[in-house]
C-alpha cells in the first residue's frame, strides 16, 4: 500500500468520523428540544389532575427522524471507509507473489576455481536463494556472466539453474571462456541472477533485455586458479 493511499484513505476515515460525532451531538438536541416540552408538562401538581401532555407540534418532530436519516448515513459511509482502509492495507496478491533471487555463493570478492575443459572453457558452480520462483512453471532462474577485466560487452546466459521447490534454493553450473579467450588467475568477471521466463538466449547486452521479474544484485568474482577438468 503506497504512502499517498493510507493518506488518502484516512483522510476520509477520519473525516466521516468527525461528521458521525456532529450527527450524534446534533441527534441528541433534537431530541432534547422535541422531548423537554412534553417532559415539563408531565409534571404534577399537588392536589391538580396531572393534564395530558401536549403533542408536541408536527414541525419539531421532523428534524427528529431527519436526525436519525443523517446518523445512519454517516454509519454506512464510515463503515465503507474502515472497509477499503482495511482492504487496502492488505498486500495485493500481485506483491504477494513477486518472486525473489539471491546470489549466496560465491561472495563477493571471492576467488573462484575454474575447472578448465580442452575446449579451453573454465566451469563454476553458483548458488543462491529465491522465493515464488519454483511453484511457477513460467520462471527459471538463469545465471549472466560479464567480464570486467580483461572487460568484454554484454552478458553471457548460463543454462536454468535447479531450484529445490520446497527451500527455494537454486545452483548453477556456468561455463566461461574458450579457446581464444582462456580464463586465467587474475580475470575479473561479474555474475547476477534473474528470474524470467523459459528462453534458449546465450548473450544480451543488458540482463534487464532477458525481461526479468526478478534480478539480484551484481556479485563481482576473481578467478583464483585453473585446473584441468
């Protein structure tokens, strides 16, 4: 719910509060000027029939029930006020069901082995966190990889991470450099994760071309030694 709306919202509770109090002490007037008439006439004289009491004149009695009109009107409409404030305090159930993803391992900083394949590409495992992400067949968690030093444009797309549906947790197997461009100690690259839909893409220019509904921050890497696969 956004600042402006519980603004809003209260503005008019409390505003239909206010008019329900003025209905109320206006109600009891009127009931005090209709009745204190009739209410000093009734009463009794020592030794003198009590006379009946005076009906009090038509024009008193309508401001009476338009009294009672003007209360319950005011009742429905702070009723439906308290209503939508409390809807709308509740989480819609499109924020309740925005996933999350988290890279956890490696951390930031870290140095990361690299298992290099004839081919001469360097293999990594990455692992995270994520909600709302495995009871929807329509999201994958996919890991991009960028190089910062020696630095090269765009991201690379790893294959679907698998994700545990009952903890939420995810790993990936990643995959960088060929034989042109060997990983070595020193390398730099950066990794994110992004919850989007199913795709056969491998590189874009910017994470944010894959349409994610759900990105994690950018987790820079080192790469800490080379062994052969």
């Amino acid at each position: 719910m956004s600042v402006e709306s519980f603004l809003s919202t209260t503005e008019g509770v409390l505003t239909a509060l206010t008019g329900l109090v003025a209905a109320l002490i206006a109600l009891v007037k009127l009931i005090h000027e209709v009745r204190g008439p009739a209410a000093e006439a009734a009463v009794e004289v020592p030794g003198q029939a009590s006379p009946p009491a005076p009906r009090p004149h038509r024009r008193r009695e309508w401001p009476f029930f338009a009294g009672i009109v003007v209360l319950q009107t005011f009742v429905i409409l702070t009723s439906a006020s308290i209503g939508r404030y409390a809807y709308s305090a509740r989480p819609s159930a499109v924020e309740a069901s925005l996933p999350e993803v988290e890279i956890t391992t490696p951390l930031p900083g870290q140095p990361v082995e690299l298992r290099l394949s004839p081919e001469g590409s360097g293999a990594f495992s990455v692992s995270g966190s994520s909600s709302g992400v495995a009871d929807d067949l329509d999201r994958r968690v996919y890991v991009l990889i960028h190089p910062e030093d020696p630095w090269a444009a765009g991201w690379w797309v790893q294959s679907q991470a698998t994700v545990d549906p009952r903890s939420g947790e995810w790993t990936s197997r990643n995959w960088f450099g060929d034989r042109k461009f060997t990983p070595a100690p020193g390398h730099r690259l950066q990794l994110v994760a992004v919850v989007t839909r199913p795709h056969a893409v491998t590189f874009v220019n910017d994470p944010k071309d894959l349409r994610p509904v759900a990105q994690s921050r950018v987790v820079p890497i080192t790469v800490g030694a080379t062994r052969p696969e």
